[in-house]
C-alpha cells in the first residue's frame, strides 16, 4: 500500500480502495492511515485523499454489485477462502441486507471482512442501483475519512510516536502473533468441520 501510493498518489489510493470494496484482501485500515500520514507531510491534500478514495470505493463497491447481479455469489462462495472470504461473512452481508436494505448497505461499509463482499449480495437481490450506490459511498467516504484523520493525527504527531516506538513494535509484534494464532484456528476449524 505504502509503495503504491507513494508511486501512484491519488490514482494509486484509488485502485487500492477500488480493491478493498471488492473481494480483494487489501484493507482500509492499512491504506487510509498511509494516506492520512502523506496528507500531514503536504503530498496529498485532504480533499483530493476523501475524493480518491471514494471514488475508488464507488468503482470496486459497483463492480462487485454487477458481479452479484450477474451470477457469481456461487463463485465467490468456493473460492472466496483463497482471498480470506468466508461464507459467513456472505450470510452475515446477505441478512444484514435482506432486513434493512439500503441501512443495511451503509453500515456493512463499517464491518471488517463484511465491508469487502457486501456489494455482492446487494446485486444478487437487483437492489435498485442509485439507492445502493449512494448508501455505498456515503458508508465508505465516512470510513474513509475516519481511517485518513487516524493516519494524520499519528502524522502530525510523528515524534511523540517516534518516542513511544520500542513499545508499539512490541504491540505489532503481539498483534502479530494473535493474527497467525487465528489464521491457523481458523485452518484447524475449517479442517475440522470438513
């Protein structure tokens, strides 16, 4: 994300986000704060970071709408794993969506690993496209900006952090663990129930 947003400025936050409101494993939570980071330096300016970035969630959020539209839930469905998509995070999409609709849409756009295959379900049941498309950005454009005012406080900040980081690469490093102590649960699981 660093390396293709540094190379490709807004065009590169685009595509980055583009993926992230796909089936695509890129998260907002490592894109954005990168991108609130390059805004605290002069690089990117604040409107220009909110509007790449929405656009990006826009293109990926109707992709993935069309993808739903046209049939490929049952492809998603078995081999949305290889990209960490499960299918609970589509039956938690398609429930969240069949009981509240556009509400559904919106807030979808807040839930990690939901967020990323929301637009699918929504397509599979021919929501109207204008009402889906609007709920979309509103969601996105929202996390967006919360995840860039993140990445610029730690910005603006920069040598308090600096101060403090023996302590958050332990953190990292703890978080770390808890990812893979997780990601081989989840084999073991998976495993198991097969």
């Amino acid at each position: 994300a660093v390396r293709v947003i540094e190379s490709g400025g807004y065009a590169g936050l685009t595509l980055l986000m583009a993926a992230e409101s796909m089936v695509l494993p890129v998260p907002s939570e490592a894109v954005m704060p990168f991108a609130g980071y390059v805004v605290s330096t002069g690089d990117m300016t604040w409107a220009g970071a909110i509007l790449a970035s929405s656009l990006g969630s826009l293109a990926g959020s109707w992709l993935s709408y069309l993808m739903g539209r046209h049939g490929v839930l049952p492809i998603v469905e078995r081999y949305g794993k290889y990209v960490l998509v499960h299918p609970h995070h589509l039956r938690q999409a398609e429930h969240m969506f069949t009981r509240r609709g556009v509400v559904a849409v919106f807030l979808c756009r807040f839930i990690p690993g939901v967020r990323h295959v929301s637009s699918i379900p929504a397509g599979a049941a021919r929501m109207p496209i204008i009402p889906f498309l609007v709920a979309s950005v509103a969601g996105a454009t929202a996390w967006n900006v919360f995840l860039l005012w993140v990445g610029w406080r730690f910005g603006r900040n920069e040598q308090a952090i600096a101060a403090l980081k023996s302590r958050m690469d332990l953190v990292g490093l703890a978080l770390i663990l808890l990812l893979g102590a997780y990601v081989i649960y989840e084999v073991w699981a998976s495993r198991r129930r097969n």
